[in-house]
C-alpha cells in the first residue's frame, strides 16, 4: 500500500489550500464548559510533517444539545464547522 503526503505551498494563507482528501474527515475538539454565546475559532490543519496546510478563523454561536430529547435538560453546547475543498469556513 502506497500513502502519498499532502503537498504545500510556500504561504499557505496566499493561495487557496489544495485539500489532499476527497471525502469528509470528521474531527472532535471536546472544550469544557463551551458558552451558548459567540466564541471565536481558530481552525490549523497541518499536513503529516507537521506544516500547515489551512488556516482560518470564524466566530460561532454554540448551541444547546438535548441528548435525552427536548423534554429534558440541556446535555451541553456544540459547534459545527465544515470546511469545503476551497477552503472555506462554513458553520454548521
């Protein structure tokens, strides 16, 4: 089996970012105690030797999740981001 590496550029903000991967790959940053108000995020996507490949940020309204269904207490706030192949921020 043949793994290629994800190449760059030499300014990764100067250009638009080639995205080695067709398909989506999901990530989870678990932070505690996330407020139901407007946060802001920075995203860094690096490549395997370590160099960045995306870099973004967006502000975010995280919102309340019912884990046990509407009838019951809040479990906790989330996000979504999705970045599309053009690099691009989108909340979800």
């Amino acid at each position: 089996m043949t793994t290629e590496s994800p190449t760059t550029t030499a300014s990764p903000a100067a250009s638009t970012p080639h995205i080695p991967w067709p398909t989506p790959w999901p990530g989870f940053v678990v932070v505690r105690d996330l407020p139901g108000k407007p946060v802001h995020v920075t995203l860094v996507l690096t490549d395997e030797q370590g160099a960045t490949v995306l870099e973004r940020q967006i502000g975010i309204t995280p919102k309340p999740t019912y884990p046990n269904g509407r009838n019951c207490s809040p479990g906790g706030n989330q996000a979504r981001l999705t970045v599309t192949a053009k690099g691009v921020l989108i909340p979800r």
